[in-house]
C-alpha cells in the first residue's frame, strides 16, 4: 500500500498524493522544471538548493540511478515532485531506483498529483512557498506551515554548496564504456570560485586542456595572490546573488589583472561586480529547451538553464554590452565587458545530458586563459 502524502502551497492550494523516496516533512520555493531526462542531474545540482523541484514530464525514474552521473556528492533539492515515478527501471548503467536513491539520500517525495495543474499555479502566482509531509496531513496545518518558510533571497545557501577546503580535479567527460576520462594538464591554471559548482563544469575546463582547482570563495583571494592562476571562474550556485558579498569584491579586485568568466550566479556576480542591479523573475528559467540568441553572431543555441535571478540591461554601465538574450521573454544570458577580458554566460553551457550547443564556451575561455 502506497502512504498518502500532502503537497500544501503558502496561498492555500494543496494537492493530496503518495510517498515516495523518505518519508517525513519538507519545505522550500517551489519551481519546476522541464527537462524530459536528467532527473539525477537536476536532483544534484547545488543550485537547486532551498528548493522543491517539481518535474513537467509525466514519467520520472524510468531508466534509475547509476553512479557516474551525478552534478555533486549529494542530492540537494529540499523535495522532489513527479506525476509518476517508476520503481522498475531498465537501463544498462542503472544500479537503484530512485525511490531507493531518495531514500538513501533522506529526500522526500509526492507523486500522483496533478503537475499540470501545480506548474499552471507558479506560472500564474510565481514562485511559492510550499512543504510536502507524510506525518502531518492537515491541509490547514500544512498551510500554515508553509506561509512560514523563509524567502530564498533571506538565506545564505552559498555556504551551504561551496567547498570548504581547496582541491584539484583531474576528472574529464565521459566516455561510453570507458567512463570519465583522467588528464592531467598543466596549464593554463584556472581557479574555480565555488559558490555550488556542478562537476560538469569541472569536467568541461579539464577536458579542454585546462589545469582546475577549486577554491571555496573565503580562500579565493589568498590563493589568487600566491598561485597566480591564469585565469578565475566563478561558477553555479543557489540564492539571491546580492548575498555572495564576497564574489562582487573578488571580481573587482582581479578583473584588470585576470581573464574572468562566470556561469549562471556566476554571471549576476559578475553583473554586480560592474554595477548591474539583479532582480528576481517571476517563476525562473528552469529546463533544456531555452532558445537563446547571440546577438554578436545572429545565431540561436538550445540551452539548459536553472536560476531564479536575472541581470537588470537597464542598470549596466556603457562599458558593458549585453551579448546574449533569451527569446521566449527577451531575458539578459549574457554579457561582457568591452575592454577587460571579463565575461559571463547566465546559462549552462556545460549542462547533461544536454543540449551541448554552447561547450565551444569553455574552449574559447582555455584559450583566453593561455594568452
């Protein structure tokens, strides 16, 4: 017998359905996301931290958990919510279900509700605040609760993700019946500024020839100064990025000295570090199918995207020109400045299991980095 489960929204809205994955309570915004596959990459991206991810694709689980393809060393969405989530699996890499694996992994989950008409509420109210149980079904009492969960720009869920300590990584992509390749590369030496990066990331620079370390941000600045990398990256992370105080000082220390990218938050601290505002959007950009128009080239990529934040064009100075724009509500993905080599991309070019129209990205910054 499947155990009953409550999903109950902060506008009083709650949808009755079934435990899967941990049993217990939770709590978080709410955003969904609409990725058809990846669900185990979503599941581990840091960026989804303080969040309930719900899934628009009907059939969640279906080819399981394998090891290999995982975005960080834990799940870090706070909830998971599916319209169908399967226990039997096929696939030849898969080693569990993904019931098993948020169990493992203390996730609690709903399945057998309405997506449809949960997404069609964000879309219209925005992000709420909701808390998914299977000890407290109340829908008042689950209200309630909900109206009470702390706004995700009152957090401080950088220090939640990023590493606490510095660290290599020699990890490549992945090769089908070889797994991930190992390189060792020399140079150029790209410090990676962690405020929640996916390992795919680190994957793309390595692969690209570059030597990676990792560095949590309170370390960043001494390791700046006494390795001098050829090049600084700040990447992915969750929260509101007016919050990462840290990352705004560290681009305006380095910029005039070193090449510097940034992907997602990465790019709103770099906005800010410019003197762009950000701002919230109503309910995010969250899947892999956003269209997304170079505006330098003329050309349209397919990108994968995930972040509640965007970069105001309206506050950027003149030095900055915006060189990216998303065509489904005309969004800044991305910009750069005209005379310091400092750029930044508000989408994942790195992302899997896809699209990869965008990894020429990481190639062109290697190549900055060397010269």
């Amino acid at each position: 017998m499947k155990k009953r489960a409550i999903l109950a929204l902060e506008d009083g809205t709650y949808f009755v359905g079934y435990s899967f994955g941990a049993e217990g309570e939770t709590q978080g915004e709410l955003i969904f996301n609409t990725s058809m596959t990846g669900y185990q990459e979503i599941l581990t991206d840091p960026s989804y931290r303080g969040q309930i991810v719900v899934m628009t694709y009907t059939q969640i689980g279906n080819y399981g958990i394998n090891p290999e393809d995982i975005e960080s060393k834990r799940v870090q969405v706070n909830g998971f919510v599916v319209k169908e989530s399967f226990r039997r699996y096929s696939n030849w890499r898969a080693k569990k279900s993904l019931d098993e694996y948020l169990k493992e992994n203390c996730v609690v989950g709903i399945e057998g509700i309405d997506t449809r008409a949960l997404v069609k509420r964000i879309r219209e109210k925005g992000v709420v605040r909701g808390v998914i149980s299977t000890v407290d079904l109340d829908p008042k009492s689950l209200v309630e609760k909900a109206k009470k969960v702390p706004d995700i720009s009152e957090l401080d869920l950088v220090q939640e993700v990023s590493t606490k300590e510095i660290y290599s990584w020699n990890q490549g992509d992945w090769r089908l019946l070889e797994g991930y390749e190992k390189r060792e590369n020399d140079r150029p030496l790209i410090a990676v500024l962690d405020f929640g990066v996916k390992f795919n990331i680190l994957r793309r620079f390595t692969s690209e020839g570059a030597r990676v370390v990792v560095v949590p941000p309170e370390e960043a600045e001494r390791f700046i100064l006494e390795r001098d990398p050829d090049a600084v990256f700040l990447s992915n992370g969750p929260g509101d990025p007016e919050r990462v105080v840290v990352g705004v000082r560290l681009v305006r220390k380095f910029m005039e000295k070193k090449p510097v990218f940034g992907i997602c938050l990465g790019c709103q601290i770099i906005g800010l570090a410019l003197g762009g505002k950000t701002y919230k959007l109503k309910f995010g950009h969250h899947g892999g199918n956003h269209p997304v128009k170079d505006l330098r080239t003329g050309k349209v990529e397919i990108t994968a995207q995930n972040h509640n934040f965007a970069i105001d064009p309206d506050t950027l100075p003149p030095e900055v020109e915006v060189t990216h724009l998303n065509l489904l509500d005309e969004t800044v993905e991305g910009i750069r400045h005209k005379e310091l080599p400092i750029y930044a991309i508000q989408y994942h070019p790195e992302d899997s299991p896809g699209p990869h129209d965008s990894y020429y990205l990481f190639k062109e910054f290697v190549e900055l980095a060397r010269h």
